[in-house]
C-alpha cells in the first residue's frame, strides 16, 4: 500500500510538472523566436541606416527620472527617433478606475515642452502596432498597469 501511495505520489508530481511546464516552455520557446526576429528587423534597419523607433511608455511620472537621461541621449542621436506615449495613471487591467479620462501623465510632459502621444484619446486606445517600435521602454512595466 506504501509503494502504491509513492507512484501515485510521484505519478501526480510528475504530471503536475507537465501540466504546468509545458505551456510555458511554449510560451519560452515562442519568445526566443520573437527576440531573433525582431533582432534581424533591427539589424536590417541600422544596415540601411534607418533610425531606430524606441517607444517610451511613461505612466508613472516620478519613474521618468530614471528614463530621461536616455531618452534626451537618442533625441541627439540621429540613429534613433524617440517617442513618449503617456498612459493615464488611474488604468488597471486596460481599465480606468473612474469613468474620467483625464491623462495627467500626458498633461504633465505637455506643460514640460515634450512632444508626445496621448495613449487614451475618446477613449479609443492608441495602436502601439502603428508606429513599429523596435524598442519600447516601460516606466512602469507589470502587466496590471498597461493597456492591451
């Protein structure tokens, strides 16, 4: 009865591994190829000295601090086009905690003289997808504060 307690013991450890292993070795696997694609997008285009589109996604005012030195670096640099798109703070789960869309992120780098993007417009997302970013950086990246 013991050593049928341990295979059935094992059995299910082992299946459990599986079950949880499997979708994320996928999800690894598909990543990998992601990063080789966009790596050979990236090469293509500094090849033909195209500059580079690196997306700053800027939430979290207090954050940008910590981006701006490299963001004012590829605004002198003419291989790089720089662009900040502004995501209102009070988003969680691509929604607004309240029914206003005020964009106090996008109101604040506006006063500061910086040309940006407002990611809520009538709330209608802005499509990322349309600017081909080579590079996006987040100023807040865990997935409960970004938009879809």
């Amino acid at each position: 009865m013991i050593k049928n307690n341990r295979i059935l013991y094992l059995i299910n450890k082992f299946w459990k591994k599986l079950y949880y292993g499997i979708p994320n070795y996928i999800k690894y696997i598909i990543s990998l190829f992601m990063i080789k694609k966009n790596y050979n997008r990236v090469m293509e285009k500094i090849n033909k000295n195209k500059p580079l589109n690196v997306v700053f996604i800027v939430q979290y005012i207090p954050a940008w601090n910590k981006l701006k030195l490299i963001y004012t670096e590829m605004q002198n640099d003419s291989r790089y086009n720089p662009i900040i798109i502004c995501v209102p703070l009070d988003i969680q789960n691509n929604l607004g905690k309240c029914e206003q869309t005020k964009n106090d992120t996008y109101e604040y780098f506006v006063k500061n003289g910086y040309s940006v993007i407002n990611a809520l417009n009538n709330n209608e997302w802005f499509d990322l997808k349309s600017i081909e970013p080579d590079y996006v950086f987040h100023s807040r990246p865990y997935n409960q504060f970004m938009p879809k």
